[in-house]
C-alpha cells in the first residue's frame, strides 16, 4: 500500500514566514506616523480649505414652503419669486435642511436669507449670514451645482449685499 501523504522538510516548515516581521512592524510605523500627522493638523486648528475666489455675483434668496408642497424661490432684495419648484427635489431640499436644521439648534428664525455666491473661478457657495454655515456647491457634481446656479445674476454682476 502506498501513502499518499506529503512531508516538508521540517527546516522548511518552521522558519518560513510569509512577510518579514521589520516590513509589518514598518508598516504600521509608517500608518500610525501618518495618522498622527493628520490629527495634529486638525487639532491645530489650521485651516485646510483652499481660500475663497473673489466673489463675482451674489443673491439673497428666500425658500419659501408652499401649501401645495412647493418651494418658492425669492430674491428678498427684488421681492421677486424666481421659481416654483415642485416634485422631489432631492438635492434642493437636502442642501436647505441641514441649514435650517442648525439655525433651529441655534433657536434663531429661518426668516433670514441665505446668500449664494458665485466666485471668479466657477465655484458657487450658500452661506447662511446667521450661523456662517456653508455649503460648496460644486463639491456635488455639475447637475447639483445648475440646481444653484441658474439664480444668480449674470458674472460679473453683483444683485444684492454679500
């Protein structure tokens, strides 16, 4: 009868090791130095945003809840409604909830405008004057961003106060 058993040289068997000790222990040296390094940034307190652009045209817009479940846009300088939204609008409304949200934390009114702002290099910011929240619009994509975009006034016009 034949064994179908297979043997490794024992020498073999024991000192093998799959990744050095030194290159695992390095490598969490190196993860951990990182780790720190981005926590000593934050704690700090530097800011790590990149600075604004000139602001190039900005609104004072007013979001006003509809009975029928709409949104009316209002330019509060002008008392003009520039739109009525209605449907979903998912991205709208989730930008505008998380502002109201922290001015209720805060008990102040949602009565105030909000301010878009469009910069001199494209990018377009909702600022609440109230709580100094904001939100870079840009960082959501180009279909995000037209949601914004299409109430400012022509660049390089100014309609409202900053």
């Amino acid at each position: 009868m034949t064994s179908l058993s297979s043997h490794q040289p024992a020498h073999r068997a024991a000192s093998a090791e799959v990744i050095p000790r030194r290159a695992v222990m390095g490598g969490f040296l190196a993860l951990a130095m990182s780790v720190g390094g981005v926590l000593a940034v934050r704690l700090s307190g530097t800011p790590i945003r990149e600075p604004d652009a000139e602001t190039v045209a900005s609104r004072r817009l007013r979001f006003d809840d509809l009975a029928d479940g709409g949104i009316a846009v209002v330019d509060v300088d002008s008392g003009a409604t520039l739109e009525v939204l209605h449907g979903e609008q998912g991205f709208l409304r989730g930008t505008l909830r998380g502002l109201v949200r922290s001015r209720k934390l805060r008990g102040l009114t949602s009565s105030e405008p909000l301010h878009l702002l469009g910069r001199a290099d494209g990018r377009l910011t909702l600022f609440d004057p109230l709580t100094a929240e904001r939100i870079d619009l840009e960082s959501f994509g180009p279909s995000n961003l037209a949601v914004y975009a299409r109430w400012l006034a022509e660049p390089g016009q100014t309609t409202g106060r900053r």
